[in-house]
C-alpha cells in the first residue's frame, strides 16, 4: 500500500498567557459539569422508601397502604386501577385481586399508583410463569387465573407454611369429587372481614363467594396469593383428606372421614369456650 509523503509540520506552541487561559477555561468548564450533575443544593438525591406488602393481603388493604406510602387522598389508587393499564387475564376482567404480588417495592417521589401497581401485576405474572408453577398449573388443567385463586384460598387458609401443601390437597380433593369447597376465607371474603368464627347464617348468604352452598373456585381470587402459596396450589402433599381445621395455632388437623373431623371440630369449639370465645363451624366443615 503506498503512503502519500507528507511534510513534517512545526507544532504551534501556546504563549504563557494562552496556557493560562486554557487553564481557566478547563476550571470552568469542570465547575459546569459538577453543578449539572449535583442537586440543586449539593443534596444528595432522595433515597426510594420501602413498601411492602405482605402475603394475603386483600387488594383493598394493598389501596390503602399505596394511598398512605404516596401521602394520597383515599381511593386514590383503587381509582387509578382502569387506567394503569394492568397486564391482567382476560378473566379477571379488570379486577386485579390477587395479583396485587406482595412483596417489597421501592417508592420515590415520582412513584405514582398507577405505576405501582402495574409493577405488582407484572410481578404476579412473573411468578405464575415460573416453570414449577406453570407447568404444575397446566397438569391440573387450571389456567394462571385458577391457580391464582386456588393459592389466594391455600394462603388465607394454611395456618403455617407447611400445611400450605396439605390444605392444597384437600381443595383439589374436593373438587375432583363436585363437593363444595366450604372455605370460611370465601364467606370473609364476601363480608368483607376476617375471623375464625363462622356463624351457620353466614353459610346461607347469597354470594357467589358463599363456597358452602356454590360448588367449583370462587369467581375470582380472595387476596393476594404468595409463591409458597402459588406452588402448594399445584404441587399439593398427597393425601386422601377431605376436612381440616386448625384446632389451635400451629395445631391444624386433617381427615379424611367427616366423622373424624366432627371430632376435630368439638376440640376446637371447646378450646374456644374455654377461652371465652363463641363457637365455630371449623375450615371446611361440611354442613
């Protein structure tokens, strides 16, 4: 390759005043740089705050929590619901219980509901396409919907981690066999509150959460479900139960026969009385 002969060129060199004034100028030009990359201030920038929002919460307690972290009028973020553009199921039909995913989130200034919302959601779908989970899902023949609700009731239900699987069995056996699933977290659900005190009228209430008189999963999630949950929901223990209730904290009880259960029941009741409180029908008691 030929090269074209240039004639080596004499370097122009700056005067003392010239090195002085580029001096100056690289000063100033630093200064600009800093004063544009610092607040205004010298503060440092605010550090995001921390939401969390535990496992079972209901989405109407995940509003409230939202509206106070973001110092917002009440109902504030269950009114930007419509417009954050959720990326909910079509089953859901625009209702994201259950798909509130609790967990810890960051908030800053800037945060907005919507926003905020929209991350949980997508948060939810994340761990519903989680392979264990959705390969689980499909097994059953649920959808990412079933299986959100199914583990929304093992989550309000479950008295601890480990019975999550057992309580997850115990509602496919039910439903493998057309029974109502007779969920007391349904019937708070649908009355808005929760308690482990069951009257025989609540079972009587028309709802289509009311899964002591309507056979099938609820219409839609009763809270939002965590992944302990999700898993449980479609990799349950096996077992032949059909009933449980929890007797007393960490003392759930599962059986197969409802003359069993009956007996679980009366311990439960009598611990209750004993305590001062009124009796109950006990967790998927039958009627």
């Amino acid at each position: 390759m030929r090269h074209e002969y240039r004639p080596p060129q004499r370097r122009s060199r700056l005067t003392r005043r010239g090195r002085l004034a580029l001096f100056l100028g690289t000063l100033l030009a630093i200064g600009a740089v800093i004063l544009i990359t610092l607040p205004r201030g010298g503060e440092e920038p605010e550090k995001p705050r921390q939401l969390m929002i535990p496992e079972g919460w209901r989405a109407s307690q995940v509003y409230a929590a939202i509206d106070r972290e973001l110092k917002l009028p009440a109902g504030s973020a269950k009114a930007a619901v419509p417009t954050a553009d959720l990326a909910l199921p079509a089953e859901a039909k625009g209702n994201p219980e259950g798909y509130l995913f609790p967990a810890t989130y960051p908030v800053t200034p800037q945060t907005t509901p919507g926003a905020l919302l929209a991350y949980m959601v997508l948060t939810a779908n994340e761990k519903l396409a989680t392979r264990a989970v959705a390969e689980g899902g499909k097994a059953h023949g649920m959808t990412p919907y079933q299986t959100a609700t199914l583990a929304s009731i093992v989550q309000a239900e479950a008295d601890s981690r480990a019975d999550m699987g057992k309580v997850a069995r115990v509602v496919h056996n039910r439903l493998a066999k057309s029974m109502p699933l007779q969920m007391d977290s349904t019937l708070n659900y649908a009355l808005n509150r929760s308690t482990v005190y069951t009257k025989l009228s609540d079972t009587r209430i028309d709802s289509p959460f009311n899964s002591y008189e309507r056979q099938g999963l609820p219409p839609t999630p009763i809270d939002s479900p965590g992944l302990e949950a999700m898993t449980a929901a479609v990799a349950p223990t096996p077992g032949d139960w059909l009933f449980f209730v929890t007797v007393k904290p960490g003392d759930t009880r599962f059986s197969t026969t409802y003359e069993e259960h009956k007996k679980h029941v009366a311990e439960f009741n009598r611990l209750r009385e004993q305590a001062g409180s009124p009796a109950g029908r006990g967790a998927a008691a039958g009627k």
